[in-house]
C-alpha cells in the first residue's frame, strides 16, 4: 500500500489540476455493495440509495504539504457521472473533520462507515492520523 515518494495526479471535478507532491496512499476504502436495493433489471431512481448503483470511494494521502482527501462519488446509472473532489489538509485533524458529514436538520455529525474504515487503515502508518482518530468527537 505503502508508494512514498509518488506524485500523484488528479483532476477535480471542477476542472482544477491537482499534483500530490512525494505522496504516500495511507488508507481508502469503498462504499460499493454487490446486491441492489431494488427489482432486479432496474436500476436506482433519482435520489433513491442503492450502494451497487451509487457509491463512494475515500483515499487518504500523505503528501509534502500535510495530507489529501479523494472522494469519488461513483455511478452506473446511464446519464450520471462520477465526481472526484480533491480536499487538501494541513493536520489530521482536518482530515477527520472533512471526513465528518454536518447536517442542517439538527442530526449530530457523523462519519461515514467507509469514511471510519479509510480513517482506520491511515491511522496504521500515520500517528497524527492515529491520535485524531482515536480521540475523534463523532460516532
Ligand atoms: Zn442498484
């Protein structure tokens, strides 16, 4: 798993170029599931959760600049595309706090379950990520 010293190229999906200088994949993890939430031969509707449909995947990286989150909102529904959203951080705390999911409706914060598995294997080769996992405020 371990790459040190990788530059790794990205392109968010608002066009921006992104190089992670000397970067090193600490964890990632996927939401997919095989089975679908719905009749067979159909697929999700707008809006409908079915995580064979729609999923998300989740890179933590280590890089020369402190750490970067990859978050790839992924699709096989005909007429969707998939969005990969780069976030850069300064501390691990950071990455725990773009990891966190807020909500307007007054639910508290929480993170999400592949988010935490992500989070999990980073906290394996990186002690920051390590101490801010452990001592994370949210479920
Ligand atoms: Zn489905």
């Amino acid at each position: 798993m371990n790459t040190l010293g990788r530059d790794v190229r990205l392109v968010d999906h608002d066009g921006t170029d992104v190089v992670l200088r000397d970067s090193e994949l600490l964890g990632r993890q996927t939401s997919h599931r095989n089975s679908h939430r719905h009749p067979a031969g159909t697929v999700a509707r707008p809006g409908e959760p079915c995580p064979a449909c729609r999923w998300f995947e989740v890179e933590i990286y280590r890089h020369r600049d402190g750490y970067a989150l990859v978050t790839v909102g992924k699709t096989q529904v005909i007429g969707e595309v998939d969005r990969l959203r780069v976030r850069t951080a300064t501390s691990p705390y950071e990455v725990v706090e773009l990891l966190t999911q807020h909500f307007d409706d007054g639910r508290l914060p929480r993170l999400p379950r592949a988010s935490a598995l992500a989070l999990s294997r980073a906290a394996e080769h990186d002690d920051g990520i390590r101490d801010a996992y452990v001592n994370r405020a949210v479920a």
